[in-house]
C-alpha cells in the first residue's frame, strides 16, 4: 500500500510539474499569434483537452472490449473513470472552442463536420453518463460497454472530418494538418501543453477506478 | 514588446494548484481507505 501512495504523489508531482511549465510557457513565453493575437492562446487548451479526450475514449474502447471479453470489475470500473474523464476533457474542448470562435469568428458554433461530429461524440458520452447513473445495475455494465465501443469508434471519424470540405468552407483550422505552426515555440508550447493534459487525464482515470473499486468492495463488506 | 500575461499567468497558477493539491488529497483518502479494507479482510481470514 505504502508504495502505491508513493507512486501515486509521484505521478502527481510529475503532472504538476509539467502543467506549471506549460503553464508558464503559454503564458509567459509563447509571443502573440500575429493574426489572432492573444486570443490563439486558448488553442493550447484546446487542443491538449482534444488529445486527452481522445485518449481518454481510447481507453474506454479497450476496457469496455475486455469486459465484454472478461466479464470482470476492473474493466468495467477503468471503462466508467475513463469515459467520465473523457466527457469532462470533452466538455472543455467544446467550451474553449464556442469562446475562441465567437472570439476570433465571431460564431459560437458552425454546423460543419468537424464540430457537428464532436458535437456527436460528447452526445454519445453524455447518454453513456446517464445510462451508469440511471441504468439497471444488473445490465449497466454490458450496455455501457457496447455504448462506450460505438462512442470511442466516433474519434477517428472526428479526427478525419476536417477532411470532408476544403477548409474554404469550414471554421475549424486545418493547423496541425496543414503543418501551420512553424514557429518552434509554438509547436514545442503545444507539446508540453498536450502532454500535461494528457498526464492529468491519465491520473484521474486512474484515481476515479481506485475509487469505484473501493467503493465496491467497502459495500460488500457492509453486506 | 513581449507579450506576457502575468495576471492570467497567477491566476491560473493557482487554479492548477489548487487543483492539484485536491488530486493528493483524493489519492491519500484512497489509499487509507485500501490499507483499512485489507486489514478488514486480513482480520476475516485469521
């Protein structure tokens, strides 16, 4: 147990670490986008939440595979924490999205494929949410898991839908695509900024399980 | 000109360390709670 907690504060402190710097360079650093100015800043958590989201439904696909396969309550708990993790992550990359559209576009929202296919994949989360909360216990399980697989099957249909228009007609930057950031700074800040998010991501899902797998275990105890 | 932002810089220093101070507390009440279960259930086995 001992070492558990000492590998647990260690992670911790390598993810704070790494988010203090990325921190420090995205706001300290990283000089003003020469078009968007400022406002490009927020791109940083924007795209770092997307990269941790879609890690986080990555881990959802393999665990709820495993359950389906095992049928045993360490998947299904790594499935739950990863899938609400996720739609957290998600959540944030919609917000910061709506905030830096109206900002630079003034548009809060564009029904194109890009943000009409993530608005999809946050749905299908959120429906999977609801299902663990409200669903029968005695199937929640299997649900989810078959729920959470058509969930996690929608990322690469989301990374690959900036492809479907030309960017003439879309809002979302092809940025990354197009290899726009060429300034080493900026592609060094998005790095670290991904990683951090990607670290803390990695770590909630890792506690949220501990949790669940404890919570059950305290409950059959009581019973 | 350098472009710094210092006030969002400490603001969001402090929410990221708040927040990640809160992460600590959860994997410690974690961990406490996993050492009493297996005491509990090393105490049923004897």
């Amino acid at each position: 147990m001992k070492n558990l907690l000492r590998i647990d504060i260690l992670a911790i402190s390598l993810t704070g670490i790494i988010i203090a710097y990325a921190n420090y360079l995205v706001f300290m650093v990283v000089p003003n986008e020469r078009i968007m100015g400022a406002v490009q800043r927020i791109f940083y958590f924007h795209v770092g939440s997307a990269i941790a989201c879609y890690v986080a439904f990555g881990i959802v696909f393999v665990s709820s595979l495993a359950y389906l396969a095992r049928r045993d309550r360490v998947s299904d708990a790594i499935s739950e924490a990863a899938a609400e993790v996720g739609f957290v992550f998600a959540s944030i990359v919609l917000l910061s999205g709506m905030i830096w559209g109206k900002v630079a576009w003034n548009t809060w929202f564009n029904w194109e494929p890009r943000l009409v296919s993530f608005l999809l994949l946050w749905m299908i989360f959120l429906g999977y949410i609801f299902l663990r909360a409200f669903g029968e216990p005695s199937r929640v399980a299997t649900q989810c898991a078959i729920i959470g697989i058509i969930g996690a099957l929608m990322v690469p249909v989301v990374i690959f839908s900036v492809k479907l228009l030309p960017q003439v007609f879309q809002l979302h930057p092809q940025v990354v695509e197009k290899q726009g950031l060429r300034e080493p700074l900026f592609v060094s800040t998005m790095f670290y900024s991904m990683g951090a998010l990607t670290l803390l991501n990695l770590v909630l899902i890792w506690l949220r399980a501990r949790i669940t797998l404890t919570d059950e275990k305290l409950n059959e105890e009581t019973w | 000109m350098v472009d710094t932002f210092p006030g969002l810089f400490w603001g969001y220093t402090a929410i990221w360390a708040i927040l990640v101070l809160y992460i600590v507390r959860l994997a410690i009440r974690i961990n406490r709670l996993e050492k009493r279960i297996k005491s509990s259930e090393d105490s049923h086995k004897h």
